[in-house]
C-alpha cells in the first residue's frame, strides 16, 4: 500500500521549501559535516526524477584545500567580469555582496550531466531535459540539507571549464551546479538578495497564467 501523508506532514514540507535559503560564505560555521551525512544528501538527490529514468548525475565530494583554492580562484576572475556588467548604485551594490563561500564551506560538491551514448526516452525532441534532471537531483538535494538544519550555497559565477580541469572531469561531463555545504548559525527570515533590495518577490498574477498567456 502506497504511503498516505499526513497535514502536519504536508506542512512540514511546505516550510522545508518556503525557508530554503541561499547561503553564502559569512553564515557557515565550523562545525563538520560527517560523510554519513553527505550521503544522505545525495541519497535524496538520486530520488530525483530524471527523463526516461536516465539518472544522468554524476558528483564529485570536495573536501581538499587545495582544489577549493583552485576554484574560488576561477570566482575571482569571473567575478570581477560579473562587476563590470552592472553600472552605477548596482555595480556598487554587487560588489558589496559576498557570493560564495567556497572556502569556508568544509564541504564543496560539484554536480555535473553526463549525456547519453544512445538515444533517451523524453529527450529525443527536448535534449535540454536531461540537464533539467540534474536540476531536479540539486533540488532535491538542497531541500534535504534545509530538512537537517545544514546550509547550501549554489555558485554559479565560475569558470566551469577550469572546474572541470580542477577536478579532472571527462571532456563530455557538463557542470551545471557548484554547491557550498556545511552547517550556518542562522538562516535568514527572508532571501538575502531580497533584504538587500537587489530584487523583489514577483507576485502570482505576475507568472501564472490560464489556459495560456493573457
């Protein structure tokens, strides 16, 4: 008999996502996320759904300096091309921001897609869709390590191909998701981007629609 979930359940779930939070390198703190740990976040990430049950994931665990300082330096290069393409009160607005935490984060974990040799059910007419899959996989990820108090931080100002030579990765492996893991002292009530100003909460007249565009 299939599993029958409560309310109190339900709401569980619903906070579990509406106080997911992006977290950045000034909320970690020190203390260790075991490999046990670790572990049960990738479980949740390979309970994702995939197009034509592809599981088209592959993920690599960083825990060594040396590559993390590999990394953030790729952050700092594109980083400062990111500032030039603001102008103004946003330039000096984004500068103000800290948007990683690669260091201070003792635990990295770069998610990459790995196409298919041969065709994929789901995927013949959309191929995005097996990038998409991995997407899913973070999410589920990133909503499992809010369930256990445990803070996620997605970078995506990076250079992926200098990831990829970091890390040794195959020629055909794609990065789609740079993440910082490890335990925070707090999280945020709201977004940080949102407290700051730097954009605000659409509203739902605003992106759903019915029976097509209006």
């Amino acid at each position: 008999m299939s599993r029958i979930f409560s309310d109190n359940e339900s709401q569980t779930l619903a906070d579990i996502i509406r106080l997911r939070r992006d977290v950045r390198g000034n909320r970690f703190n020190d203390k260790p996320v075991s490999d046990t740990t670790i572990d049960t976040l990738l479980n949740a990430a390979m309970l994702a759904p995939s197009v034509g049950y592809s599981q088209p994931w592959q993920f690599v665990v960083i825990r060594d300096s040396n590559i993390k300082q590999a990394v953030q330096q790729t952050f700092v290069t594109a980083n400062a091309l990111g500032s030039q393409q603001f102008t103004g009160d946003k330039r000096a607005q984004y500068d103000a921001l800290k948007l990683e935490g690669i260091l201070e984060a003792p635990v990295n974990l770069a998610v990459f897609y790995q196409p298919s040799e041969t065709a994929v059910l789901g995927q013949t007419s959309m191929p995005e869709m097996g990038k998409f899959s991995v997407v899913c996989a973070i999410q589920n990820l990133w909503l499992m390590a809010r369930s256990l108090n445990i803070g996620v931080g997605w970078v995506s100002i990076l250079d992926p191909l200098k990831v990829k030579q970091a890390l040794n990765a195959p020629e055909s492996a794609e990065l789609i998701g740079y993440l910082c893991i490890g335990y925070v002292d707090e999280f945020l009530a709201e977004p940080e981007l949102k407290q700051k100003g730097w954009q605000k909460t659409k509203s739902p007249a605003e992106v759903i629609f019915k029976d097509g565009f209006n």
